[in-house]
C-alpha cells in the first residue's frame, strides 16, 4: 500500500474502497487515505446532513454526494450484470430528493425511544430528527412518544407509517390496547394529528381502532383501498419514474399482463386492457374494487406467482408483460418467460442480483436487454431499484 491511498468507488454495502482493494468505512471517490488511516475529503464527500449519521441505520450514504451516489447505483448494477455475464446500456439515475419518503417502518419501545435502528444493532436511534422522511410523518415521532408511554407495552413495537391520500395511516405491531383510558388516549392522538387511519396488531391481524373515512392511495388517478401496512413505492419521486419507464416498453394495444400487481401501481397507470395478478389477497381484492369503480378494464387473478407462474401458453396471449416481484426476484416466472412468444417485458427490481439471475435466463431463452432505468428511492440507502425493458431479439 502506497503512503495515500485514494478511493475509487464504493462497495456495495457502502465502505469506499482504493485501488488496492482496501475498504474504508464513510469514505467517498476522491477521499484520500493518509497513512494513520485518517480521511483527506475529496470533491465527492459531502458533509453529512443528519446528527444520527452514522449510527442510525436508516441511512448509509449521507457522507456521498449526489453524483457519487448515482455511479454507486450505476456500479451495483452493472456489477450484478457482470456476474452473470450480461451487460446493457444504463441510463442516469433517477434519484428521490430528501425527506420525501411516504412509507416507513420504526420501532419503539416503552421507555419511549422512537426510531431507526442502529446500524447492526437491535437498538434504537431516538430520532431528534430525519432528513429522509416526508414531514408529515416525522411529525408524528414526538406525539407517538407520548402514545407509546399511555399504552405501557410489554415489548418492543414495529411502527408502519404511510401517507395516504387522506393523511398517515399508522399502523402500531405488538400491542393490542386495552382500557377506557388506552381508548381515549387514542383517540384524542388520532384527532389531534389528523390521521387517516389508527389500526393495532397483536399478531392475529390489523384491528382498526380510527378512520374516520375509508383510507385511499391514489394509484394512476384512481383511489385504491389502501390495506394497514400495504406495500408502495417508497417516494412518489420513485413511482413515477418506475411508472414512466414501464409506459414506454409498454404498447398502447392489445392486452398486458403485470405480475406480482399489488394494489396496481402499474396496472391502473396502463393504457388498454390488463390483467393482474397478485398473490396478496387483500391487495388484489382492493384492486379489483378500484377498477370496478373507476370503470378500468382490469381483469384480476389471486394468484400465486411463485407456486404457479404463468405458463408459456399463457404469456403468450399478451403484447406485453410488466413483472415487479419481491426482492429474491421471480425464478420460475423468468423461466416460463424464456419459454414464451411474448413480445416485450418491463421488467422493475429492487434487488439488482435477482434481477441480473432472472434475465440471464430469459437472455439464454433468446431476449435481449434493451435498456435499464436505475431508481434511487432510498435516499442515502444501499438499496438499489430500476426497470429494464427487454424485447425478443
């Protein structure tokens, strides 16, 4: 090793790393190493902007700036491409500002400490402040530390916060309140904040306890029933960019099919017929309903994707296919995929190797990666998405 080393890019769970393969925890490109092991700021390094950096893991890039971030994601994923012996043509990053991120998951525990937790760590950061969530739900950190205190729980609790169209919807896991003074404590919380929703679960499922209306998010100009805890897209930012990158793989004609659904953020944003299929019942059933109401051609299956993907025979009735599954990706899908006539695949991942494994097989089945569209929704996080349209070669 050199006197100073100087870091050339980023690992993938956010240590800088030097030309020599040394690994430097909170180092950007450009920092340089001097001998004791101290760090000589680069142009990339930017100040981080919370106090709880870097113990709080819900963020571990905040010493990077925008640029150095971006080529992080663009390394991830064309590394994860390398591994399987792919490559593609790479668009810029799509990245999510600060304090826009609507859904979140904290934990608390009865001393009421309200948080992250640490980095590697089963403890919490006590948040004094966030410089990723939207701030209609750190407002709620300092009112649910009161909360937390009347309901005295036995254990520590999982916090579920989502801005929905009619405010936070919060849903609270390992407590189930009891009482007439836990009663009125909630509902005094519920009315003094304006939320749209208070649901508790012990472990037997959501029991709603305030919503003065039925809670939505709106998906594609359609209110959807919004179930305690659903998955979304983790910024709007981040929707839409994912939701635009799949519009254009996608044809204006025919029939699409989009798998693993959800509540239908991509089905409701498409043109033409859809069929969606979802493993998660309440999710697929509040789909179902949406587009009954707002008269959208969507036809809806419970399905699951993983025990019984669709066929090749199946795939090939439709012009094209949208497929966004969990993070370990959709194995068997892809091979059915491989197999089949369709024409075109949008293809959105939050897991770069998943995605990289899938579309490997589908390339040895005579695809061809068009283009990926990296987004970057977790702002300051290791946590890479994208969509990828392929097509037949």
């Amino acid at each position: 090793m050199s006197d100073v080393d100087e870091i050339v890019r980023v690992a993938p769970r956010g240590e800088g790393v030097t030309a020599d393969g040394r690994h430097v925890p909170f180092a950007a490109p450009g920092d340089r190493v001097l001998p004791g092991g101290d760090i000589e700021a680069g142009p990339h390094h930017q100040v981080p902007p919370c106090r709880h950096f870097p113990e709080c893991g819900g963020c571990q890039l905040q010493h990077l700036d925008d640029a150095s971030w971006s080529q992080f994601i663009l390394d991830r994923i064309s590394s994860a491409l390398a591994t399987q012996g792919l490559e593609a043509a790479i668009r810029a990053p799509a990245l999510s500002p600060p304090r826009t991120r609507r859904r979140a998951t904290l934990h608390a525990e009865s001393s009421g400490r309200i948080g992250f937790s640490m980095e590697k760590s089963h403890a919490i950061v006590d948040l004094a402040e966030c410089h990723v969530l939207a701030p209609e739900l750190f407002a709620l950190v300092a009112p649910l530390r009161r909360l937390i205190h009347v309901l005295r729980p036995r254990r520590r609790l999982d916090v579920h916060l989502t801005l929905a169209d009619q405010g936070v919807d919060l849903l609270i896991n390992g407590v189930m309140p009891e009482g007439l003074a836990a009663a009125e404590a909630i509902t005094a919380f519920a009315e003094g904040n304006r939320l749209a929703r208070v649901a508790f679960d012990e472990g037997y499922g959501p029991e709603v306890r305030w919503e003065p209306e039925a809670v939505t998010i709106t998906l594609g100009g359609v209110p959807v029933p919004l179930p305690p805890a659903s998955f979304l897209q983790a910024t709007r930012d981040g929707e839409a960019a994912l939701v635009a990158a799949v519009r254009e793989v996608v044809p204006g004609e025919g029939v699409v099919a989009d798998l693993f659904a959800g509540l239908g953020t991509f089905a409701l944003a498409l043109p033409g017929r859809v069929y969606a299929a979802e493993a998660g019942r309440e999710a697929i059933m509040a789909l179902k309903a949406a587009a009954a109401r707002s008269h959208r051609t969507v036809f809806t299956e419970h399905r699951d994707l993983y025990r019984r993907p669709l066929t090749p025979a199946e795939l090939d009735r439709f012009s094209a296919v949208v497929i966004d599954p969990p993070r370990a990706g959709a194995k068997e899908q892809a091979q059915a995929l491989a197999g089949s006539k369709t024409p075109k695949l949008a293809y959105v991942s939050c897991n770069p190797s998943s995605f990289a494994r899938d579309v490997k097989t589908m390339v040895e089945g005579g695809w061809q990666i068009d283009w990926i569209q990296p987004v970057g929704q977790f702002r300051w996080s290791t946590h890479v998405e994208l969509a990828a349209s392929l097509s037949r070669r």
